[in-house]
C-alpha cells in the first residue's frame, strides 16, 4: 500500500471520530502539503530510515512552501509526529511490518519565547481600551484573566457569575476555512484543564457590569449584528490599537504572558498560575515563565545574603 492510501484511511477511519474539527483540518493540510508530494507514492515498506531522514533534512532546509527556505523545526517535528502516528499503526494492524520512525534523528523541541508588555505599555493599552469600543474590553479581560484568544471570544454573558464573581471558561472558538470560505466554529476548550473557573477582581467587575448594560448580545465580543467575532479580526484590531497607542507590535498572545507576569511579580506561586492559565501541569508554566521568576530569585538572594552582615568579614 502507498503511503498517500494509508494516511488517507488512517486520517479517516481511524482519527477522524476521536479528534477535534481543528485537529482533523491541520492533519489533512500536514499531509496535502507536506508530506504526500514527497513521500505519497512511497510504498510503506520503502519508508526506509534513510528515505525518512532525507525527508527531514529536506524540511529543515526547504520546506516553508512559501519562501522555500527553512521550516521552522517545531514544525518539521510536527510531521514526523504525525507519520510516526500514522505508520505505528499501519504495523499494530499488520498493513506494514515495519516502521522507522523512531530511528530519526530530530532537532529538540524549542520552548517558544515570551513576550509581555511593560506596565508602562500595559497602561497604555488599559486607557486606550477602556475610553474607546465596547469590543475593546477584550484586551482588558485577557490582562487580567491570562485567558486565550479563542476563549475570550466563545465568552456569553453567562458565563459571568457577577455575584460569586467567577468567570468560566467552557467553550472556545476558532476559524476553520470551508469550500474556501473561513468561519468560526465553537469547540469544548483546548485541554481538560482549560476547561476551569477564574475568579475575577472587582473592578474587572464593574467594567463588565457597565458593558453588560449597553450589550444587545449574548456575547462579550461581538459584530454589529451581535455574531461571534473571528479570530483574525480581532487580531487585526488588536494590532491597530497598538499602532494608535504607539507600542511596539506584539502578538494578541502576549497579553495571556503579560497576565502571568504581572501576577508573578506581584508573588502568585506557580500552581495556581498554572490552574489560572489552565495549562496541562505545573511545570509547564514553570517553564515558560521562569524568566519572570530572575528578578525574584534576586531578592531573595539578596534577603539570604544580608546574613552574611553578621560575620566580621
């Protein structure tokens, strides 16, 4: 059986029942455009550790199907995971009888760095947000929240409980493109974990007590005619309110780090971060944010240091 065959079975038949819409979209686009052009017409029994080691360094070098140069290697370690998925169990179900995958060699895994906002920035982009669109109050719930993107725009109104208050997240949104059209489809959160309770401070209270008030929508984020917004274009405000305040561009993700900054500044330990951001386990957000923690780790040096005033040195 070739490869194309069997992905193609494997993605349907196999995946297709147990994963989300999202998920099933970027297997398909991973194989169309990566992986089938070039290995698609390999028999399974051909994939042979060098076959698929050429494969690889190929990618590293020339697979951004854009500018034909490098990809980048999360993203060729993405395809291996993918054909490593798919050719375990074209052997566990004896379509083929043997697999290379794991004999690949592979760049590591790099953490993506982080970028927040300074508080001068931070305030900047609150006094803008807060004196201008009712949309805008987005920005100002990610700063104080950590929560995704997705997240914040799959928000009702009844996911406040304005007298415990409590925000809940349940439900995320996404954009999918179908018969070359994009649209937002609503899907149960990104992880178990992410599906969580964040209490809100009271004055995120009262500003979403004044929107709620002016609101003819169920949702906080909403188009004139009180649709779910979609993600690029709340990303394209996003970038126009940076420009108009003057801030250097980060992306709409830098808020959920400028969030775990703060609150690390101001000594929120990590297992609660983590719970807060709705990550998988604590060493996740260790991980990530442990850059946010030098400054900290400094004082507390410093604050052990001052016993060596007692010694005459």
């Amino acid at each position: 059986m070739k490869l194309k065959e069997w992905l193609n079975t494997w993605l349907n038949k196999y995946q297709k029942i147990t994963i989300k819409l999202r998920t099933y979209l970027k297997y398909t686009d991973i194989i169309n455009k990566h992986i089938n052009p070039i290995l698609g017409e390999y028999e399974l029994e051909a994939l042979t550790c060098d076959v698929l080691q050429r494969f690889v360094l190929y990618k590293l070098t020339y697979g951004n199907l854009i500018t034909n140069d490098k990809l980048s290697d999360n993203s060729v370690i993405a395809i291996i995971s993918l054909l490593k998925q798919s050719l375990k169990k074209a052997v566990f179900l004896g379509v083929a009888r043997i697999e290379y995958t794991s004999q690949i060699k592979m760049p590591n895994i790099k953490e993506k760095e982080v970028s927040a906002f300074n508080m001068f920035e931070q305030q900047k982009l609150e006094s803008y947000c807060l004196n201008s669109k009712p949309n805008y109050i987005g920005i100002i719930i990610c700063l104080y929240t950590g929560i995704r993107l997705g997240e914040l725009l799959a928000l009702t109104w009844e996911d406040i409980d304005f007298d415990k208050k409590i925000l809940r997240i349940n439900k995320t949104v996404y954009t999918i493109t179908r018969n070359g059209r994009n649209e937002a489809y609503i899907d149960k959160p990104k992880t178990k974990q992410s599906n969580r309770m964040i209490p809100l401070p009271k004055q995120l209270i009262s500003v979403l007590k004044r929107n709620k008030r002016k609101s003819t929508s169920s949702y906080i984020i909403t188009t004139k005619n009180g649709g779910i917004v979609q993600n690029r274009s709340y990303q394209k405000s996003f970038k126009c309110i940076l420009k108009k305040c003057n801030i250097t561009y980060k992306s709409f993700h830098s808020l959920r780090h400028t969030f775990a900054t703060r609150v690390l500044e101001l000594g929120m330990d990590i297992k609660t971060l983590s719970e807060i951001l709705g990550h998988k386990n604590s060493m996740i957000t260790l991980n990530r944010y442990s850059h946010s923690l030098l400054e900290h780790k400094f004082d507390f040096m410093n604050k052990i240091g001052k016993l060596l005033d007692i010694y005459d040195l």
